[in-house]
C-alpha cells in the first residue's frame, strides 16, 4: 500500500510542475489541466517520495513536481514493477506503460546537481478509470503482470 504525497500538474511542458493537493484524472488521457496529457503511453507520472528524499539529502532543494512528476508516491519502488502493472487509488485506475525517460541535460536539477532521478527512477502510466486523486489518499497494486 501506497501514500500519495503531491499531486502535481504544469500547465506548459517543459515546466516544473506545483503541488495543486488534487487532480481530475481522465480515461485514456491523463490529468485535467497538465500539459502532458492527451492520448500517448505517458499520461501520468510517478516517482517515489522515499527516492526524492534521498536525493534532498544529497543536497537538492527540490519541491514536489520539481522532476516533472504528477504523483509524488511514498511505498513504492516503482522502477522494480513490470510494464503493466496496474495501480488503483480511490476510483483511479492507472497502468505503468515506461519506466524511465530519457534526461534532457539542460533541465535545472541536472545543471545544478549534476545528476536528476527522473530518467531512472520515474515510471509513467495511462489512465483506465477516471476520478479525482488528492493529497493524503492510498494507492495500491491490483495486478503485476
């Protein structure tokens, strides 16, 4: 079982996201408002909250969203789970398509630390079923493919 921690959304890529503590998610398109939304295999991201803090302790100063995230997450390790994992929080259904992206050197954090999270230990997800995440809510595993 799972924590959501930050609920994150930008409305531009290429931005860092803001914590906005609750998201409309939408079948088969994302995140009501987030520019990364729209009918592709990377609707959604997650990243670890434990991953986040133990980059913070290596001297980042990063925020919820800083890594482009939409869920900050505490209880899971989600590089280690299988493409098609299936995760549910509340009525939301989401299914991990990727693991990892490619880092843009450029991006602030790198520049900064000379090393970003995202590209190892982000995943991405569709949305199944609609409905709103917030702040504070579980999430679970209901299938590892």
């Amino acid at each position: 079982m799972g924590r959501i921690m930050a609920v994150c959304t930008s409305p531009a890529k290429g931005t860092q996201k803001t914590d906005v503590q609750r998201a409309l998610f939408i079948e088969d398109y994302g995140i009501e408002g987030d520019a990364h939304a729209g009918k592709w295999h990377r609707q959604v991201s997650l990243l670890s909250y434990e991953q986040i803090e133990v980059f913070r302790k290596r001297g980042a100063d990063v925020a919820f969203g800083a890594f482009g995230e939409n869920l900050v997450v505490e209880g899971f390790d989600f590089k280690t789970l299988p493409i098609g994992t299936r995760f549910r929080c509340g009525d939301v259904e989401l299914e991990l398509t990727q693991i990892g992206k490619q880092c843009h050197h450029g991006c602030e954090i790198f520049q900064k630390m000379g090393d970003c999270i995202m590209p190892r230990e982000g995943v991405f997800t569709v949305v199944l079923k609609g409905g709103e995440i917030r702040t504070g809510d579980q999430m679970e595993i209901i299938s590892e493919k």
